[in-house]
C-alpha cells in the first residue's frame, strides 16, 4: 500500500486497486477511497483436503490472522466435538497456502471465499469448502469489497466515484468506523461486518480484548450509521 500511495503522489500512477481490508485506517495526505465495487462474498472458508485421514482430537489449523484464530477457536467445539484446535501461522499466497495443506502441515486452512472465487479455486475437486457464515463467523472490516484510492483532488478520482457501488460504500465506512473507533490494526482480534437487509443497516462484531470477547448485533436506518458504529466500537470493548 504504502508503495502505491508513493507513487500516486508522485504523479506515477492516478490510481491503486486494493483489497478494502488490506487499507490501513488512515490514508496518505492527500489521498482517499475514490470507489469500491459491489461487495463480493465476505465470508471465510474452512478448505481442508478432501479424503485425508486426521486426529480429529488434536486439530491444527493454519492462519496468521488474530481474528480468525480467535473464533475458530470458539467454534472448534461445535465443528468437532471432543477435539481441540489449535492454530499455527500460516503466510505466503493463496496457492503457497494451499500447497502447505497438501504436505499436510494443517488439518485445516481457512481463506477469504472471494479471493478463492476471483482465482478459480472453488471448483479444484482436491479440496473441500466448509462456509462460515458471517453470523457466527464475523469478517475482516472491508472483507469482499475492492477499493480504488487515488488523489483527493485528482480527475481519475473524480471520475471513478460516479460509478462507485453505494449500498458497499456506506458498510465500508461505518466497518472502517468502528475500526477507528477502537484504534485496531490487523494484528488485533477484532472483525466487524455490515449489510442492509429490509432497508435497515445491520452490524456484527467480534472482539477479543483484555482477555475477554466482545460480540455485537445491531440494527438501525442507513442514516444513523455514524451511530452504529459509536455503539458497535463501545460494544466490542471500545468504552
């Protein structure tokens, strides 16, 4: 990020396309999310390798993100009922991932299903998909959602934000909100998701803080997002 943001400023390039969730909280001087695309699908996946034999009292599985350690570990007990999970760190790309599954390093890797989706991958018949709802299973803030940045005051900016995707811009901002709110970079346990459903804005949040976790869910109009996202930082242990 923090090499395209040099290069915007130095007039290299007008635009940089990113994962939404990969944006830090506060952006170069200068620059901001010019427009984002409709929200693909926002939940993670459980992939593990179809037919493999495994302990399934002694669960390992792989991922480096705190937030998705913190619920696969509470949910553990409902996936697999008298085992115990236990995660490991897991880095590289999503088929350096996949590859560190096949050598049987993990029981279980869990992935973001849009990037799955966009690469082709949900259809590989050595693997199987086990969804996890957003629910139960809260995303990363801006999880799904591609974001263009460019200059503020630049023309590429300017032109792109006609076709932004609405419903997606307003969710991103109230996620990024709580975000804010709660001061959180990417290596806390924190997820937070939003959605309209019914006309009305819904929220879900996790958090893991001072050795104890924070769940929200909450509803109200699309215009009191700003509110929402106040009550879901207080909630997850913001206050």
């Amino acid at each position: 990020v923090s090499e395209f943001e040099q290069a915007m400023k130095e007039g290299t390039i007008d635009l940089a396309v990113h994962s939404a969730k990969d944006l830090p909280m506060d952006l170069g001087k200068g620059l901001a999310i010019a427009a984002v695309s409709g929200r693909g699908d926002p939940r993670d996946v459980l992939v593990t390798m179809k037919g493999a034999p495994w302990d399934r009292q002694h669960i390992v599985i792989g991922t480096s993100s705190p937030r998705r350690k913190l619920q696969i570990e509470l949910l553990g007990t409902n996936l697999w009922p008298g085992g115990s999970v236990r995660c490991e760190n897991l880095r590289g790309n999503v088929q350096t991932r996949l590859g560190k599954l096949e050598s049987g390093m993990y029981h279980g890797i869990i992935l973001a299903a849009a990037g799955l989706k966009r690469l082709g991958l949900l259809e590989d018949p050595r693997y199987n998909f086990q969804f996890l709802e957003c629910e139960s299973f809260v995303p990363a803030g801006g999880q799904g959602i591609l974001a263009v940045e460019g200059r503020a005051e630049g023309r590429a900016a300017g032109i792109l934000s006609g076709i932004s995707h609405r419903e997606t811009w307003l969710c991103l901002n109230l996620e990024r909100q709580v975000l804010k709110l709660l001061d959180a970079g990417c290596h806390e346990p924190i997820g937070v998701y939003s959605r309209l459903e019914d006309g009305l804005l819904e929220v879900f949040g996790i958090s893991g803080r001072n050795g104890r976790v924070y769940k929200i869910h909450l509803k109200g109009q699309p215009e009191e997002a700003g509110e929402l996202a106040r009550r879901a930082a207080e909630g997850l242990g913001g206050a």
